[in-house]
C-alpha cells in the first residue's frame, strides 16, 4: 500500500489479510485522510473503524524507534 505507507500521518502500517492497520496520531483527522487518499486510488472502504493501540502496538512503536537511532 504505497500510497499510504508515504502519508506523514501514519506511524506504521501493516496488511493483514484483507485488512490495513494503521497506528496515527490524531484518528479524527487521519481519517478523513485516509479516506480521501483511497478514494483517490479508487479503493473502496467496506468498514473502518477506530481503535486504541494495543500494549503490542506500544511495544512495537518503540522497538521501532530504538532501530531507527
């Protein structure tokens, strides 16, 4: 999903399945982003619904910014 994955406003992203979960800042405003970028690309969203990280995502966050040091 390189559209997505160049958006300033998303954090990580990763496919799973039929389905993209992406970890941002401000869920109000990425998605509206969201929105408007797949429709740009002719993606058609069946469901998107708003959740918060998970202990797993947290992790994951700063392993990831350790390795980017």
């Amino acid at each position: 999903m390189k559209v997505l994955e160049e958006a300033r406003f998303i954090r990580s992203l990763v496919l799973s399945g039929d389905k993209i979960h992406l970890l941002v800042d401000d869920s109000e405003k990425s998605e509206k982003a969201v929105r408007e970028v797949l429709k740009e690309q002719r993606m058609e969203i069946l469901d998107l619904v708003v959740v918060r990280p998970t202990l797993e995502d947290a992790f994951v966050s700063i392993v990831q910014g350790k390795k980017e040091r």
